[in-house]
C-alpha cells in the first residue's frame, strides 16, 4: 500500500528584514500606548453641551 502524497502548497516567504520591521512597528505602537495609557473618559448619562464643551477643550 502505498500513500499519495498532496501536493504541497507553496508558502509565500517573508523576508527577514521586512518581518523586522514589523515586528518593530507593532512594538512601537504597544509600548507608545502603554506609555500614555490612554483611557476612555466617563460620560455622565444625559450629557449638557456644556459638560461637551469641557470635553473638547
């Protein structure tokens, strides 16, 4: 018996220096956002357009 092989696809290959430089982007933007720490203001539940006002400014 014997066993057919599929045949394989072939996989795209990244170059290294390009994977690099991603991985070094996606880094960037993680420890950026980390350093801001960012967070998402509390609304009251019925918001005057004064209280907008002061969000913006």
């Amino acid at each position: 018996m014997t066993e057919e092989k599929e045949p394989s696809i072939p996989v795209p290959r990244i170059p290294k220096d390009r994977m690099e430089t991603l991985t070094d982007g996606i880094f960037a933007i993680a420890m950026t956002l980390l350093v801001l720490s960012l967070e998402v203001p509390t609304l009251p539940a019925n918001p005057t357009p004064h209280h907008n006002q002061q969000l913006y400014l």
